[in-house]
C-alpha cells in the first residue's frame, strides 16, 4: 500500500467508505464485511469513512477496529441523520459529535467531515463549533463535502479544513474540476468517492439494466438515459486499457483517480474481501502518461455527445407529459441534477424544489401523488429556461 501525506497526516492511497452498510445496494453480510475490514487494515489501509447518516455503520465500524483504532484514521460526517434537512448548528454539531463517539466507541474522531450545506445556519456557526471541538481535542481535523463551490470557500475563509470530500471517477468529473482552484489556493486535500461511479466502471452492467427500487442507483442520474451509455463506453474504454496491462477495469478506474492532483485518497465501498483485494492492488500502479492523454482526448469528444444528449432529456420530460409515478419521480429527479450538472440552474434556485420531491419517494403509491409531481413538473418549467436547451 503506498500512502500519501497531508499536513500532518499519512494516509493510504486506497480507503474504505461504508455508505454500503446504510442499506442503499440491498443488505450485507455482516459477516463477512468485519472480515473485509480486518484484511483492509492487514493489507495497509489506514482510512476509513463513515457517517452519522449511514444507518448503524459508525456502531458496526466501532467494534470492528476496536482493536486497532490508535493505528487507524476514523473519518464520520456531521449534519444529516434521519431527515433529509441538513442541521449544521452549533447545538446540533457538539450533540452529534458526542453520539458519534459513543457509537464509534473512541475518544476522537481524526476527521469530522460537514455532510451537507445548511442554509439556514450561518457557516460562522458551523466553523466555530468544529473549532470548539477542535480545541476540547475531540476532534483532530475538520473538513467539508457535498457544498457548493462559494460555500466551501467560505468554510475555507472563515476556518481551517483540512479537507474536501468531493465525488470523483471518470463519469463524474465536473466537481474536481471546479475544486481545483481552491486546492490550491487553501491546501485542502481531496478525498474522492465513488471513484468507480458506484460500480459502474467495473465492467458488469450492461444496456438495459434494471435495478430494484431500494437500490439507490434505481434513481441515481448516473444509471439514467444518456448518462448510462456514457458511463458503459467509459467502462469499455476501461477494460481495453486494463487488458493492455494485466488490470481489472475497476483497478483502472481508481488508478486514474489517483493520478490526479490534490488526491491524498480514493475512497472504495467494497463489502467483501474478494472486492477489497481488487481495489488495494490499484495503489503503486500508474497508468501512463501517453495513455491518460488520450483518454482526456476520449473524454472530451463523449462529453459533448452528452451535454447536447441531456439538454434534449431535460426539454423532453419537462414539456411531455409525466409518465407513471415511479417513472415520472426519477426523471424528475434526472432532471434536476442534471440542470445543476451543466449549471444551467444554480442550487439555491432549485434546492427547495428538490426537498418537495424527494418528499414524495415514499408516497409514490398514493393516489394524489400524480398531481403533485405535474405541479412539480411545472415549478421546474418556471426555474429551467427551455430556451437555454
């Protein structure tokens, strides 16, 4: 395992997330997901992400690396847990940081991570409270994930944070990118997850995949439409690449990630020991240098196949009629993520649009829930300009 160093921490090339065990792929066996983390820390991993959204995982991470927990780093998140209206307080932050530790079962945490904005609290609050728990040395480290681009520099101006939490693979580039200004700038470190696009650069989806509704992918904008036959010709790209050098195209994806600047680690999900074995042989291989160019020149000719196919998405389900519920939700939802994706639509703009609609996931079976989303349909035909598609 080759590591990398930030400030004044070493920490390995490869981590382990657990959004896994929230429930999102369908349930895991728990099993043998303790002995996938035992392996992890015998094959040199030293970083493992976690959240107080992620279901029980915190409690289940906590007893599994009991026994090694002053060799590791523990990194949580702050600010969401069982609503989907952030709460980033003061109040709110000092109570959950207790019940995190509680149920991590440790004295500290080495990076307590901002999950999601809060507008409705001043960023002053929110940096004042991280620093507080700083000080009281229960925290080591803070950092932010999941904001928008003025947010997180703000957090950058006003506090200390060591890090930023951003997805990043081959199909979803566009927040890197964005970050790196401020990278340099602050001399944040760059966390990446997803880093093979929840599994869609591992080569085993195919055209026409289905998934259940209680897999989250079921309406994740990445397994939709265009973005799907996007993601499955990056896939091909990969496996091509990874048969040239004896790589999986899943050890290709997170290669490529690490190649880039500002990455101190490239956040994983696996929940088996097969999975994690895979993943950790990309740490020490780089894909070479003549090869990533001529990806970055494969990429840009899919990105502007895919910019001009979503604008022709987005102007389709808005002015079309809505198909049945389930159907309609996920489009909905397509289209909202996408607009913010191009910045067609900025996310203060469409923020409380989003929080009515996802409102409705569980409701989708009732019978007035039709006319809700036509009203919503409506409200995003007033925020999106259709002459911009």
């Amino acid at each position: 395992m080759e590591y990398r160093k930030h400030k004044s921490l070493k920490i390995s090339e490869i981590g382990i997330g657990t959004y896994a065990l929230s429930g999102v792929y369908g349930a895991k066996d728990l099993e043998e997901f303790k002995r996938m983390i035992y392996r992890a820390y015998e094959l040199g991993v030293n970083f493992f992400d976690t959240a107080e959204a992620y279901g029980n995982a915190e409690q289940i991470l906590g007893d599994i690396v009991k026994p090694f927990r002053e060799d590791i780093y523990i990194a949580t998140k702050v600010g969401i847990r069982g609503d989907i209206k952030p709460n980033l307080s003061k109040d709110y932050i000092k109570k959950a940081c207790e019940e995190s530790l509680k149920r991590l079962q440790t004295d500290y945490i080495d990076l307590y991570q901002v999950h999601f904005h809060d507008p409705t609290t001043p960023i002053e609050e929110t940096v004042e409270a991280l620093e507080d728990l700083v000080e009281e040395g229960k925290i080591k480290h803070y950092g932010v994930g999941h904001l928008p681009l003025d947010v997180t520099e703000e957090y950058c101006k006003l506090g200390k944070p060591f890090s930023v939490l951003t997805e990043f693979s081959a199909v979803t580039r566009e927040s890197y990118e964005k970050l790196l200004p401020l990278y340099k700038k602050y001399n944040l470190g760059i966390i990446a997850f997803s880093t093979t696009g929840r599994g869609l650069l591992t080569g085993r989806f195919k055209e026409g995949q289905k998934f259940e509704p209680a897999d989250i992918r079921y309406l994740d904008p990445l397994f939709q439409r265009e973005r799907f036959q996007y993601g499955l010709r990056i896939a091909k790209k990969f496996a091509e690449l990874g048969e040239k050098y004896g790589k999986t195209p899943v050890q290709v994806a997170i290669a490529w990630v690490l190649a880039h600047e500002g990455i101190i680690c490239a956040l994983t999900g696996p929940s088996t020991v097969k999975h994690l074995e895979e993943n950790v042989e990309a740490s020490g291989w780089e894909i070479p240098k003549e090869d990533l160019r001529e990806l970055d020149e494969f990429f840009k000719r899919e990105d502007e196949w895919l910019r001009q196919k979503q604008k022709e998405s987005i102007k389709q389900i808005l002015i079309q009629p809505l198909q049945e519920p389930q159907r309609a939700f996920v489009d909905l939802i397509y289209v909202i993520e996408t607009a913010l994706s191009l910045s067609i639509i900025e996310e203060k703009e469409i923020l409380s649009i989003f929080y009515e609609l996802y409102g409705l996931r569980k409701k989708l079976d009732k019978e007035e829930v039709s006319e809700k989303l036509r009203d919503i349909q409506a409200e995003l035909r007033k925020v999106i300009p259709l002459d911009a598609l």
